[in-house]
C-alpha cells in the first residue's frame, strides 16, 4: 500500500514525538519538517535524511504530494496553519488547544466541520488504553449507573515561566485534558463549577487548581491539577489516578509514566490489569487517521476540534472562577527562581524543556 505523506511542522518536544511515531508506522511517510528555527531543522535533517527539512510553512502547504499535516508549534500560529491546510485539502493532526483564543478556536471547529478533510487533535486521553478499558467497564453497566469521577494529576513538571505559558496557566495547558477526559467519561455537557486555585510561589496565576461540580446529567465530579508536586524534593514523583465510583461498582486508575494499573471493581467482574503507560498515544492518534483517510469514513475515537474547543474554553472558565474565590499566594520569587535554574540543570525530570541537538 502507498504510504500517506505528511508534512510535520513545528519540530520541538512534540515534534520530535511525532516524528518518532510516523517513523515507526508503516501507513506514513514524513516529506517535509518545517521549523523556523535553524537548530531544529539540523536536529531535522539529522533525525530524517530523507525528508525536505523547511523554515517556510508555505512550502509545505504549497506542494501538492502532501496528504496530512501534523500541526506541532505553537497556538497561536494554529487557525491560519488550519486555514491554509483546508484551503490546500490537506488532512489535520492538530496539537492542542486548536489556536490561542476561544474565538478562533471555535472558528477552526466552524472551518472542520464544514470541510472535506480529515480533522483530528492530540487529546491524547481519550485514545489511553486505560481509559478505554474504564469506560468499557462503565458502558456495560460493571458500575451499575456512573456517580462520582475524581480526576488527579500533580506532577513536577512545567513552571511558571517555562514551556508554553503563553497558552495558559497549568490547568489550561494540560488541565484541559483533564476537563475533556470527565466530559468523555460522563456523556455529557459541564452544568455547574466552583473552582479553588493557588498562586504557588506568588505567581500572578494559579499554578493548583482544584474544581467540582456537576454534569447535565446529574454526574458529579472534582479534577485537581497542579504542576506543584516537590520541585525541589530530592528525589522527584506525582499523583495521578482516576476514580469512578457508581451506584453498584466502581473503577480506578494510576501509573507511573512507565506502567499503567487499571482496577475495576465491577458487579460480575473483579479485574487488575497492569500495562505499558502508552505516553502520548501517538501512535494511536496517526493509526486512526490513516483508517479514516483510507477508509474514507472518520474513525469515531479520533478526537475532534470540537472536543478540544470545549476543553479549553471550559478550563478557562474554570481558571476565571478560581480568581473569583479568593486565590491566595504562597511562596516567593526567590523559590521560583531556584526551581527554574533546577530544572535547567535536569535531564531527567517532569516535561523537561528541549534542549534542541544536546537531548536527543
Ligand atoms: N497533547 C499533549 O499532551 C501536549 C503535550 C505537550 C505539548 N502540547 C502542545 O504542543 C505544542 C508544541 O509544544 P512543544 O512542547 O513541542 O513546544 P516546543 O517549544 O518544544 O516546540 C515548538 C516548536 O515549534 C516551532 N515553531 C513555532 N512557530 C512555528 C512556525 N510558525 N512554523 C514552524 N515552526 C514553528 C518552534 O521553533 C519550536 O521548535 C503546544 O501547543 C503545546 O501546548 C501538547
């Protein structure tokens, strides 16, 4: 069968994962990667000899022998790089959040929607094999009717100041694949939210954020999530588990980035199930496309704009209620700063910034 071409673009942490994942399907090709950074197009060209390795988008959008694009920088270049790719009939493997604002957020869900090719975005949750077996079990009715979710993820990982604050503190950044993996479990729309942060090291946003509320139907739920777990303990770890408790059963969930454990305590089934984490489920992601492209049908898993859309306008949501309800400061600058020349100086650690040719 013919591989299906794919222009990559953007050629950071991401990138770099994607770029691993394509390499190893045997439906993909990767032809063009485009960086507008001279380090990353030399780590590029090193990585895959065979592709053409670009600092102009255009390029990539212009050549007709594309098929897929894999849209890996930042926010804010995303609607007019998902703008281009539909005006080029190029399918889309979007990072998210789909672009920098609500608006054109829901303006790249408008375009999708309305277009011919494929759409897809990185809500890499959703496509977690754990998670999969969970709402299998809930699906069946193993719980009897689904109650209660509590979500869990304290890591430390990016600071302030680091990564990809530009699009949003903690709880947008990776909260919101927290917010989407609770609406996926539920079935359902967000009704109600209250929401209690902190400015850890007296940053001017909440870097903790704990929130609860209810679903449309009646399902209720808290999601904690902070990048605040021991940055300067001796010797790092975090907290990441997913519960859901029923009328009859219940479910839960945790791993440690390397081994996922899964253990459903249903009505007819008492099961424990321990396998490999996955990471960012990539490999999932691309396998879908390539089934939807060459099927023609979009494969119902792949996550869509609109769920990405919905996730993050909802977690901003949630981060402008937290600024409602007091959100007290703890910690100095001083504290911060050792945290930031720390994590300069890890290589093995929580959502380590890349270090272009030196980490690879
Ligand atoms: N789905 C997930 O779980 C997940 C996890 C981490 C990051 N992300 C998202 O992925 C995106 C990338 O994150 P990252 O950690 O790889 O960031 P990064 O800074 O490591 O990489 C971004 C790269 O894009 C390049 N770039 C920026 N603008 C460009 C443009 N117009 N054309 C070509 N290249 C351009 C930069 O030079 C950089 O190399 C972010 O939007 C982030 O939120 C998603």
């Amino acid at each position: 069968m013919t591989k299906i071409t794919v222009g990559l673009i953007g050629f950071g942490r991401m990138g770099r994962y994607y770029l691993k994942e394509f390499q190893r399907s045997e439906a993909f090709e990767v032809v063009y990667i485009c960086d507008i950074d001279a380090e990353c197009r030399e780590l590029a060209k090193r990585l895959e000899p065979k592709a053409q390795v670009v600092a102009n988008e255009d390029e990539v959008f212009a050549d007709h022998s594309v098929q897929v694009v894999a849209l890996c920088a930042m926010a804010d270049s995303r609607l007019q790089q998902i703008t281009k790719a539909i005006a080029a009939g190029k399918h889309i493997i979007a990072e998210k959040p789909i672009a920098a604002t609500i608006e054109h957020e829901w303006q790249a869900v408008e375009m999708a929607e309305k277009a011919k090719v494929m759409s897809t975005v990185n809500m890499y949750l959703q496509n977690a094999w754990y998670h999969g077996v969970m709402r299998d079990a809930v699906d069946r009715g193993e719980l009897g009717e689904l109650a209660i979710m509590r979500i869990c993820h304290m890591t430390p990982g990016l600071a302030p100041g680091e990564g990809h604050e530009a699009e949003g503190p903690s709880f947008h950044d990776c909260g919101m694949h927290y917010v989407n993996l609770a609406r996926w479990y539920a079935h359902s729309e967000y009704k109600t939210w209250h929401a209690q942060g902190i400015r850890m090291w007296s940053w001017k946003d909440p870097w903790w954020l704990q929130v609860h509320g209810t679903f449309e139907n009646g399902i209720v739920y808290d999601i904690t999530q902070g990048f605040v777990y021991g940055q300067l303990s001796q010797q790092q770890t975090h907290n990441s588990y997913v519960e859901l408790i029923g009328t009859k059963g219940f479910c839960r969930m945790t791993h440690d980035f390397k081994t996922a454990f899964v253990d459903i305590h249903g009505i007819s089934e008492t099961q424990h199930i321990e396998r490999p984490f996955g990471g960012k489920n990539i490999d999932r992601l691309i396998s879908e496309m390539a089934q939807s492209i060459r099927s023609g049908v979009r494969d119902p898993q792949m996550p869509a704009f609109r769920d990405s859309a919905i996730a993050s306008q909802q977690s901003w949501l949630m981060l402008e209620d937290a600024r409602r309800n007091d959100l007290p400061a703890i910690g100095t600058r001083e504290e911060l700063e050792e945290i930031w020349e720390h994590r300069r100086n890890l290589k093995d650690g929580y959502g380590l910034l890349p270090r272009n040719n030196k980490n690879v």
